[in-house]
C-alpha cells in the first residue's frame, strides 16, 4: 500500500468490521483523520468504554450494562411466552413492531459446525433450563431463514417438544409492497406455507 504503516494499521483495523471492504476501510480511515483529535479521542473512549461496561444479561443473554436486562426486569411482560432471536439486533426489529410482548433469548449465532458454533457455543443448555423452569408455554423461533437458521430452529424444535412446551417459528415470505414477479421460488414457497386464513 503506498500509505503510512499506521494508515495501513488503521485500515487493517477497519477491515475487521463487517461488511467492510478495503475501499471503505480507506474512506473510512481518511474520515477519521479528518476529524479533530478530540472526536477521535471521545470516539476512543466510548469505544472502550462500551467494550468494558456492556455484558450480557444472565437470563436472556441480550446487551446490557446491569445483571438482568430491562426486558427481562419488565413484569409487565408475559413470562410464559418466549422468541428466540439469533441476535440483538433481530430482538429490536421485534421490539420495533410494538406487537411481541413476551421474553426473548438471544444466541448471538446459529448452528454452524463449519464455523464452530454448537449448541454449547449458543447457550442452548441455558434455553432449555429456561424453558424448563421458567414458566414458559410457548417459543418462537424466530432464527434467519437460511441453512443455519433452519438447522438452528429444528434443533431447538426438537429438544424443547419433550418438555411439552409449544414450539412455532415465524412466517416469511413476502415483503409488504413487493412485486409477486420479483420473488424467489423458496420465498414464494414459504409465503405458500405460512400463509393464514382472512
């Protein structure tokens, strides 16, 4: 590269990120050094400062700064009902809708033995304690609707109906305003699957 070794160090850094490619690693690097030194100095500090404050919650496993989230903390909630998400980010899009009011567990991942992750990597014994002693009727499995996802889903699918627990996953299909010419065949098949009576 015909930069700096710490131009080159910070781009390397960038990369890391997902999503990014070299290009915007670059575009992202001249930004930053385009910035003053104390934005780059509080962009440092919130940096490290999240990386030491945040954890996980002991019960649902979402990010948070105390013991047990603030999802977990509202007894507002219906405790009998439980979504399984494969990451935050997936629990706030649920959030979002307004229309989900039971509790989550998040497995930050799916099943994936190419990439290392297994049950135990996933805390799936700790959902199932969960679903064993507390109170919960039903899961939603609402993992990504690919391979993983799949594997992941049938996977919790079968060790939870032992337990007599309700499993359902969500429906896909879809999206409000799309064109039916535009859709895959296995979009359409699983619009056809989950489609419900009007």
């Amino acid at each position: 590269m015909l930069f700096s070794p710490a131009i080159t160090r910070l781009v390397d850094v960038f990369r890391r990120l997902p999503g990014i490619g070299p290009k915007t690693a670059l575009r992202l690097v001249f930004f930053v050094l385009s910035m003053e030194k104390e934005e780059v100095e509080e962009m440092a500090r919130a940096l490290v400062d999240a990386k030491r404050r945040v954890k996980h919650c002991a019960r649902c496993r979402n990010l948070t700064e105390q013991d047990i989230c603030s999802v977990c903390r509202d007894e507002r909630r219906d405790q009998s009902l439980l979504c399984v998400v494969q990451e935050p980010r997936d629990m706030m899009v649920i959030e979002k809708t307004g229309q989900f009011k039971g509790l989550y567990f998040i497995l930050h991942g799916a099943l994936s033995p190419v990439e290392g992750f297994g049950p135990e990597e996933l805390k799936i014994p700790d959902l199932l304690q969960l679903m064993k002693t507390g109170g919960v009727k039903e899961v939603i499995i609402a993992t990504n609707p690919n391979v993983e996802g799949d594997a992941t889903a049938f996977y919790i699918a079968g060790a939870a109906r032992p337990l007599g627990i309700m499993v359902s996953r969500i429906g896909f299909g879809l999206p409000v305003g799309g064109d039916l010419e535009y859709a895959d065949e296995l979009t359409m098949t699983r619009a056809l699957e989950g489609r419900r009576e009007i």
